[in-house]
C-alpha cells in the first residue's frame, strides 16, 4: 500500500491511519469480547438467551442515538480532539460495566458503552481527507482488517484467560486501553481540511473555510438514488453480522457440542480469513472502479451472495465432520467484508466533503436502526425454533435482500459520481 500511495498521501497519514488502526483494534477487542464470554456473563446474572439478546441490543440503540451527534461533531470541530474523547468514553463505561453486580446495572451500563461504539465516522471521513478516491476501497479494507483481528484478539482473551481471570477483569483490562489510545489520538494525530484530497479542489486554498457544512447539502443526500439505495442496503446488511458475532459461540458450544479448544480452533482461521477479506473486497473494487464506476457495488453484490452460500452450506454440513462445517464457515468469513469498504467507499464517492462524517453518521444510523433488534431478534426465535433455524432465517434472508439493493444501486450511481465530480470543479472555478 505504501508504496503506491506515499506520493499522495498526505502528511502525517500513515500515522493517522496507525492510529486509527490501534483504535479500531482495541475498541473492536473490548466492544465484540462479550461475545466469547457469552456463557460466563449468562451464568453469572443466571439470564435466558431473550435477556441475553437485551443486552447487546440496548448498546446499539444508545449508538444509533448518538450517530447523528457524532456526525454532526465531526464536521464541524477538530476529528482527532473528538476521537481522543471518544476512547476515553469506551474506558470508562467499559469499566463501569465491569463492576456492576446485577443484571439490571449490568444492562445499563452496557447501553452506556453505545456512546463511543458511534464514534467512527470521524475516522473514515479524516481517512477521506488523507487519501484520495481512487485508493480509498484499499486503505480502508486495511483498516477495516482490524476489526477481525480485535474479534480474534478478544476470543483469545476469553477463551484462555476468562476462566482465569473471569470475565470483569477481563473487561479491566480493556478499559485501560482505551485511556492509553485516548491519549495517543490527542497528542499524535493532526486533522486535515475537508476535501484535502479531492483532485478537483487541489489548487483551493482554505477549503474549511470556503466550504463549511449546511443543512441544505446535507438534505440533498436524500435526493441521490443511489445513496438512498445504499442506505436501505445498510439497514438490512448488519443483521448477519450481529446475529454472527453475538451467536456463534452459543451454536458451536450448544449445537455442536464444541469444547472451547474446538471453538477456538475452527473460529480463528474463519476470523483469519475474515480479515483477509476485507482489503481483498476494497483492492478488487478500487480496481473495478477504475474500469467502471459500478465496480464497488458489484464487488458488494458478489460478496453477500457467496457469503449466503457458504453459511447456508456451513450450517447443513454433518454435525460429526468439524473439518467441513470449519472450511465452509471459514469461506463464508472471507466474503462477508466484501461488501464493507467498497460500500464506505461509494458514500464518499457521491457526497460532498464538509458532510461526509455526517452522511457515514446517518448511513451508520440507519444500519444500527436496522439491527438493533437483530440480537434480540435471534434470541426470541432461537428460544423457539433453535438456535440453527434463528441463524439462517435472519442471515439469509438478509444477504439476499443486500444482493438486490446492490443490484439497483448500480443502475444509479455513475450519474451521482459525475454529479459531484462536476458540482466539485464548480466549486474549484468560483474559488
């Protein structure tokens, strides 16, 4: 990636995007290691799988409320002053939840560790800003690769010092992470003005001042085809995955009878793959990109349905032949991110740059909209129907559904790429 990106970056980007790195490393860590220790936290509060769904449930409301926050926020005030802010949030209620001794405390402050789960959009839309579009798909498949890499790095904790240490301290430990990352965010990582690497603003100094957020702009969003088909895409897309990160280890442990070493030995490949996915997806759609300009949404479509395939295979094979069921889950992890940085990637190749933090905030609102009721969704029907049939009811469904938005997102957004290219150089003229 350096080497064909180093001439056009700007300075100081491969630190941001170091930093940014740690971020998503750790607060991936810390946010998805409820999931491995599952079984503990249940035991501990003696809760049924509908309580359990409540949980994580409650954590992406409160983040689907603080999205638009976020987003706003971000631009209009300095991105890594706010990002430092939000790692520090994540500590804090990362410890909070960690002491508390009841299951209705534990639910409150778990929803607390929402605020900063919203934080994101600041770093993608400064990422925008350091790099341009045409390596976009790349750099933030590369990033994304930290999100699987914290899942494993939180599987690992739970599955080898959970029953060591017990999952509180566990949650310590992660806490005081992101204190140090708050730290390093706030005296490392420079921000850039909105539009830095748009080859059409190139030559206009003081972009932030010249072209600030409006209201008006952010409206027009809604007046471009193939966003509001992407949007819709987002609502329905993150149902798998929470399904996914919250389940998987209470359907290997309780319907296939996996001991915790098998667990960890089928997971890590599957979660290894996984975050090779993600720059595979963002390199094959930044080079069909530069073929077409639906090149993004193709590699987005080619992804959910080969991950349906794989899962819906993965979940059929014999219970007795782990190999198999551990080779088809792992196929079904490595496209799943497919779709993931070429998606991001579409966003801000039709939006303007003083409100792209905050059309990511509302794409990213929507999502959680859309699957905040996905964990306690899996949880009422696997209480009923096992928790197999609430696996692939939920993700089937939902992949086949992304396949046809991708579909008709294509027909629309060459003419919303031409559009901001266009209103860009305007732009450029009058300045």
């Amino acid at each position: 990636m350096r080497e064909e990106t180093a001439v056009q970056a700007k300075k100081g980007a491969y630190f941001a995007f170091g930093s940014f790195f740690l971020f998503t490393l750790l607060h991936q860590t810390d946010k998805l290691l409820i999931g491995p220790l599952q079984s503990q936290i249940m035991d501990t509060f003696r809760i049924n799988y509908t309580q359990w769904g409540l949980i994580n449930t409650v954590a992406l409301v409160v983040g689907a409320i603080c999205y638009p926050l976020w987003g706003w926020l971000y631009d209009h005030y300095a991105r890594p002053k706010l990002l430092a802010l939000a790692s520090l949030i994540w500590g804090c209620t990362t410890w909070l939840n960690a002491i508390a001794p009841t299951y209705p405390l534990f639910l409150l402050t778990r929803a607390s560790t929402g605020i900063d789960d919203s934080s994101y959009p600041g770093i993608n839309s400064l990422i925008a800003d350091y790099f341009p579009a045409k390596m976009r798909g790349k750099v933030f498949g590369f990033l994304q690769l930290a999100q699987p890499i914290g899942y494993l790095v939180g599987m690992v904790l739970a599955t080898i010092l959970g029953s060591i240490w017990g999952w509180r301290k566990i949650f310590y430990l992660t806490g005081g992470l992101g204190v140090v990352v708050a730290v390093i965010l706030f005296l490392g990582v420079k921000d850039q003005p909105r539009g830095a690497s748009e080859p059409e603003l190139a030559d206009v100094e003081n972009l932030d001042k010249k072209f600030k957020f409006s209201w008006k702009t952010v409206g027009g969003l809604f007046k471009k085809k193939s966003l509001i088909i992407l949007f819709l895409q987002g609502f329905i897309g993150v149902f798998p995955w929470q399904v996914i990160t919250y389940y998987i280890f209470a359907y290997l442990e309780k319907s296939r009878g996996y001991s915790g070493t098998q667990q960890l030995l089928t997971m890590v490949p599957a979660v290894l793959l996984m975050a090779a996915g993600y720059p595979v997806g963002g390199i094959i759609g930044d080079r069909l990109f530069k073929k077409t300009p639906k090149g993004r949404v193709i590699v987005g479509a080619g992804g959910v349905a080969l991950g349906a395939i794989f899962l819906y295979a993965a979940i059929k094979a014999p219970v007795g032949d782990q190999l198999l069921f551990g080779v088809l889950l792992a196929l079904c992890a490595f496209f799943m991110p497919f779709a993931s940085p070429n998606v991001l990637s579409s966003f801000y190749d039709v939006t303007e740059p003083e409100i792209r933090a905050t059309t990511n905030a509302v794409q990213n609102f929507i999502e959680t909209v859309g699957s905040a009721a996905a964990p306690l969704l899996a949880g009422i029907l696997a209480d009923s129907l096992g928790l197999e049939s609430s696996i692939l009811i939920i993700c089937i469904g939902a992949w086949a559904m992304c396949f046809a938005f991708f579909a008709f997102a294509g027909r629309f957004i060459p003419k919303d790429i031409d559009d901001l290219k266009r209103k860009l150089r305007d732009r450029a003229a009058a300045a």
